[in-house]
C-alpha cells in the first residue's frame, strides 16, 4: 500500500489556464446549455473527443472504409492494416507482450460477457468464483449466470465504511474452491482504487485466474498488464477520449488459445464443412462478424492523445480538482459524501447526496446551469444496498476540466437548496 504522502497534490500540477488549453481541442465543450457554458462532469460514464479522434475517425470513413482481412483490393487492404496498426498501438498502451493478447469488443461489459460464457470451460460444480460487492452490474450479471449455468458459488468482497477492499477480506474468502476472481481497478462510485496486484499475487497463490475490470482505470492510470501479471483486463475506448462501440479484452495469449469463442461466424474461422468447423487462431478467433474499425481507429488516436499529455500528469490534475471539490463539499454542512473523503488510492470520481433532495432531482436542477452529473445508482445497486444509499449524484472529472467549473458547480449546489425551499 502507497503512503499518502505519495498522493499528495504536488504544487506544480495542471493549472486550470494548461486545462484550458486543452479544453479548446474538444469542439462539444464550447456550447451553452440552456444559455450557461457547458460544464461536463459526467466523465466516468462517457468522455468526450478531441478534434484529433474526429479527425482520424472521418478521415477512415473519407478514405478507407472497407471490411478488413477479406479483401485482396486496396481499400480492404488500408483497412487491414488500420485495424492492426490500432491494435498495436492499445498493446503498446498497456504492455501487453504479443499483439495476438488485444482481442476487440464493442466495450468492456462485452469483454467481461465474453469472459463468462468461455471460461464456462475451466469450471467445475461446486467452484468458487469471486467478486466484489463494489463492481458495476457488468462484472456482476454475467458471472451470476455462469455461476447458475454450471452451478458454481459466487462469493462476494465486502468494503470497510471507507469504501476499501481489504486484502485480509481476500485472504479470508480465497479458498482451493476459488476458480475465478474478478476485480475492478477502480470503482465507478467511490472512485476507490483497489491494490489489484496485491489482489492478483494472492489469487495466484490459490491458482485462481484473475478478471480485471479496467473501464474506469485504463483512462486515468498508467497500467501495465504485464506489470500486474493480470490474467485478463478490459477496458472500453468511450471512457478515454474514443467512440462509442469500441472495446478492449486483454488476455494471456496461452489462455486465450485454451479458450473457446464466444460469438462464431464470418471472419472467426479457419475452414468450414457441413458437420463442423475449424477457427482461425488469435485474434481472430474472438472477433466475429465485420469490426468495428472506425471505433479501433479513433481508439488508437485518443490514446496518442493521452500519451502525448501524459497519463501521470492528467492523474495529478484529477487529483488536485478532486481534493478542491471534496474541501469546498465539506464546507457545505448539507452535503453528504458516498466515499473517501481522502486522496489516498483513488481517483477523481466523486459520489454524494444533498440532504433530503433526490440525487435526481439535484441533476435536474443543475443541468439548468449548463452542468452535466450523473444521478441514481450508477450500475451498482448492490454497493448502494450495502451503503444503505438510494442513489446518489455523481461528479467526475478528466483533463478538460477546471477549478473555476468546480466553483460554479458549487455555487449550483445552493440554488438546488433554494428551490426546494432550504435557503442558501
């Protein structure tokens, strides 16, 4: 475990005016809504595109646009090899050792779907699958029905009231039983980090496999799979700066070889007859049906977008927005944080209620003052069950984002109380 001297807010991060500048690459960000200047803080559910993404994505469909690995013509070919250039690139953004370990999803609860049905092949009645009560529905739904499909045990992780996975919670519930665990790297509510490769060094000692759920920390943490020895890590291209639709399922190739597919059909295969059929081997093997290449593309140019910022720097902005939001909530006596109020493990996503306003209600009203939260149970209902929480308002930040629209989201806070007749 870090020390939170390790996560301090360092004097020379970046300023709301180097923010700013960045803020001008995305052409959705300078609008009004409902006359007042956009303010976007619904980050962990979707980011928005720099005009490079847009760039990249409308120069494929000008002058490309073809099916990739089918055609021997040129535009088929150029296709081919934006595809894989794309692929390379996500296998260079996450360390992964062989291109063949990047498999291509529409997003990461397909990644996780795909997980479930083909690691039905290395269970058994009577096997223990883990997971946590903090994971959003999509690494909870589909390891249910595996769990039911071969009538297996799903046992759960449960938080400290600070929102944290302890790693002797782990020890406690790791079993020989324990065929599967899986593991988000950072909650969509608390914004809690989890020590995934301590989690993932225990699992490996009791010879389970390790599932990392990455939506919401490859786009804000610089991961290195090979780093943390994860068995499998998903990811989705919406939550860090690319289209919607494109997804990412990073496994050890020797895994994925042992395998079945998930979807079968056109470009999956290696020969077909009448009876059966033989299937091509890694990637293709997982990727079905025409891809999505538009989406790899733009992917790929929003992680050349990031690099070129930096993900260290991007984290320590999100940092210091985040310690300002909690310092100027905790002035509000009527603001109620759902999660660590610290900066230790955590990232910038921050989860609470106004006291006796419906978190709907809260989003509402200040999406009238041009500002975009998130409000209900954000996918995670038995965390909120767990917390005793109905649902909760959301914010949470990315690079484009300011100190001076935090100001202004606070200043909307107020007038949500004044228009339930609580004054100021």
């Amino acid at each position: 475990m870090k020390s939170k001297q390790e996560y301090a807010v360092k004097e020379n991060s970046l300023s709301d005016k180097f923010a700013q500048k960045y803020k001008d690459d995305f052409p959705i960000l300078n609008q009004q809504i409902n006359g007042k200047d956009l303010i976007y803080f619904d980050n962990a559910a979707t980011t928005q595109k720099p005009e490079s993404v847009l760039d990249a994505v409308d120069n494929y469909n000008r002058t490309i646009n073809a099916n990739p690995h089918r055609g021997a013509h040129t535009l088929s070919i150029r296709a081919t090899e934006a595809y894989e250039n794309a692929r390379e690139k996500v296998k260079d953004f996450i360390n992964a050792e062989k291109s063949e370990e990047i498999i291509f999803t529409r997003n990461t609860t397909e990644s996780l779907n795909l997980l479930a049905n083909s690691m039905e092949a290395l269970v058994e009645e009577g096997d223990e699958i883990l997971i946590s009560v903090l994971e959003h529905h999509s690494n909870i739904l589909p390891w249910q029905q595996l769990a039911e499909r071969k009538n297996l045990k799903l046992k759960y992780l449960y938080p400290d009231q600070n929102y944290r996975i302890q790693l002797s919670e782990l020890r406690e519930k790791l079993s020989e039983k324990t065929k599967i665990l899986s593991i988000s790297q950072m909650s969509n509510v608390s914004g809690v980090i989890n020590p995934v490769k301590e989690m993932i060094e225990l699992a490996h000692q009791n010879d389970a496999l390790v599932v990392v759920d990455g939506a919401q920390g490859a786009p804000h943490l610089k991961t290195d799979v090979r780093a943390l020895d994860a068995d499998f890590y998903a990811f989705s291209g919406h939550k860090m700066l690319a289209p919607m639709g494109i997804g990412v399922l990073y496994g050890k190739k020797a895994l994925l070889e042992e395998l079945p597919p998930f979807l079968k059909g056109g470009g999956m295969i290696e020969y077909v007859k009448e009876q059966d059929s033989t299937y091509a081997p890694l990637p293709e093997k997982f990727e079905a049906g025409t891809p999505n290449v538009e989406g790899a593309v733009g992917l790929q140019a929003a992680i050349e977008y990031l690099e070129d910022i930096g993900l260290d720097k991007i984290k320590e902005h999100e940092l210091e927005l985040t310690e300002y939001a909690l310092e100027k909530m905790g002035e509000l006596d009527y603001v109620e944080i759902a999660g660590p109020t610290d900066l230790e493990d955590r990232g910038g996503i921050i989860s609470f209620n106004l006291r006796d306003i419906h978190s709907h209600d809260l989003a509402t009203i200040v999406d009238s003052e041009g500002i975009a939260i998130r409000s209900g149970h954000h996918c995670a209902q038995p965390l909120m069950k767990f917390y005793q929480l109905n649902s909760t308002g959301r914010i949470s930040f990315y690079l484009y984002n300011t100190k001076a629209e935090v100001d202004k989201f606070i200043e909307s806070l107020d007038k949500v109380r004044e228009v339930f007749g609580y004054g100021s």
